[in-house]
C-alpha cells in the first residue's frame, strides 16, 4: 500500500513570545542566510515549506522550526496537488538541503563520525557528569564575586549592611551544640529585617550569576568551569549565542530550582534531577535538558580540530 503523503505549511502564525523580526534572525541564523531572505514568508498567507513528505518528515519539520518560532500545519497532500501552490525553486531547494544536512548532523553526532565537510560545527554532546562539575564549579565562582562586590564595594558605599551577617556567622561558630546553632539561625531568620536582607543578597548573587553565564557564554561559548572542563555551549538558531540566549538560560535554571527545591522541598529537588537526567533520552542525540530546549543551545565538545 502505497504511504500517504503530507504537506508541511507556514500560515504566518508564531509561538507565543516571538516576533517576526525573531523568527526572521532565527531562520538566517539556521541556514546561514540574510535576514531579509524569508521575508516573503511573512508576506504570504500561505507558504508551502515541504510539499511533499511523510508524516515522520513532515513532523520533523513542524518540531525543527518550532523551535526557531514558527508554527508548522501539516495537512495530507491531495493525490491531484491542486490544493498546492509554487513557491520559489532557490528556497525550497535549500530547506531540502537543509533538512539534509541536519539529518546528517544528528546521525554522525549519534554514531560519533565525523560530519559533512560543508557543516561549520563538528560536536560532541557533553557527558551530564562533566557539565554537573563544570556548572557546580561556576557557582562557586559566582559565589567569590558576589562575596567580594558586597564586602568590598556595596557595603563600604552604603548600598549592603553585611554587620548582620556577620554578627550570625559569629554567634554560629561560637555556638557548642546543634540545638544552639538551631536558635540562634531561627531567631535571626525570624526578624523581617534580617529575612529581608538575606533575600536582598539572594536575589543580588542570582544576578551576579545570570551576568556571569550571560557574558562568558556568550563571548567565549563557554564560563570558567566549562573551559577547566574542555565543553561550550552553542546555539541551535545563531552561528554565536546571543547574550539573551545565554542569560535566559541561566534564568530558566535558577527559577526552577528555586521554585522546586523551595516551595517543593525533597519531591522537588527530585524533579529537578528528573529534568537533567531526561537529556539521556533526547531522541535527537543532542543530549539537551528542558534548559537547553527552552533556549535552543546545545552543551558539547567541539570535535572540529580532534
């Protein structure tokens, strides 16, 4: 019996939190073309992407360039094509050559080969074991200069009253017993100004933290324990990751662990390894968590001079 075939469209419709100009950077970033290049997508009221496809190929498209922003219909193709209208031979001669290509990547990033010649990147997705030190060692880092541009520039210009902290961190080492340790930190986290204050310093090291992975990811591809660890994130929409890219990433990552791992406690923290562990059955072979998914950025190792 003959396989049904299926037609992939472009109605001009977008994802939630998307913007045409978006997209637009988003697909010239992909295959490698101006940004005025897919204007006459946005033009149209109706482009044919694939004309003709299998329901698996067509779905593969419809995932691909949702991730870029861009709602993808699939409708079943009429046997006398009539319901089908042209579109220009240069672009859909390079969405079939892209979607090669990209079949291409996956199969040698999964088989471990060596991709196609006319493909910029060569990458190996990251082990999660090296990722997991390389993240845990950033943190730290991030911990050292939130420590110092409190000690030594807000609170010497009034900005941050660290004497209270300070004071607790006194009290506890002077403490001789966990029942008095246990007092002391709940009669200070029981005044609202103290509480008040350490939430300041939380919400100041979380952006001390989105700067850092923002600005170094952004301009080397990879932070200071990404380099120690030899891996770099990329991006999936942009032959550089964008600075919105790499910030928001990290923003995705303190959210849910400040929303799983406070407000749910141990079943949150749970579901937290659950999203960094889901990267083990990423059926595309890139390895990505829902962070990774969310801000389409991959984390791997560049094989293109091994």
């Amino acid at each position: 019996m003959e396989q049904s075939k299926y037609q992939a469209l472009f109605y001009g419709e977008l994802k939630a939190g998307h913007s045409q100009e978006m997209a637009m950077r988003a697909l010239a970033g992909a295959y490698q073309k101006d940004d005025n290049f897919f204007e006459s997508w946005f033009s149209n009221d109706k482009t044919v992407v694939k004309r003709e496809a299998t329901l698996e190929e067509a779905e593969y498209i419809r995932d691909y360039l949702g991730d870029l922003g861009l709602v993808i219909q699939i409708e079943p193709l009429n046997q006398d094509g009539q319901t089908i209208r042209d579109v220009e031979k240069e672009t859909e001669q390079l969405l079939e050559d892209a979607f090669q290509q990209i079949q291409q990547t996956l199969k040698d990033v999964q088989e471990g080969t060596e991709a196609p010649k006319k493909i910029v990147l060569h990458v190996q997705p990251a082990p999660m074991a090296k990722r997991v030190m390389a993240y845990l060692l950033d943190l730290i880092i991030c911990m050292i200069i939130a420590n110092l541009l409190l000690e030594l520039v807000l609170a010497p210009l009034g900005l941050f009253n660290t004497v209270p902290i300070h004071e607790l961190s006194l009290a506890v080492n002077a403490a001789t017993t966990q029942e008095d340790i246990k007092n002391i930190v709940d009669t200070y986290m029981g005044n609202e100004e103290f509480a008040n204050l350490i939430m300041q310093m939380m919400f100041f090291v979380f952006a001390v933290q989105v700067l850092y992975f923002g600005l170094m990811d952004s301009k080397y591809n990879a932070t200071l324990g990404k380099k120690l660890f030899r891996i770099k994130v990329y991006s999936l929409i942009s032959p550089q990751i964008l600075v919105r890219q790499a910030a928001l990433r990290q923003v995705f990552i303190i959210v849910a662990f400040f929303i799983l791992a406070t407000l749910l406690g141990g079943i949150g923290l749970l579901v937290l390894l659950g999203i960094f562990i889901m990267s083990a059955y990423d059926k595309r072979g890139l390895k990505q968590t829902l962070f990774d998914r969310l801000t389409a950025t991959v984390v791997g190792i560049d094989q293109s001079k091994q």
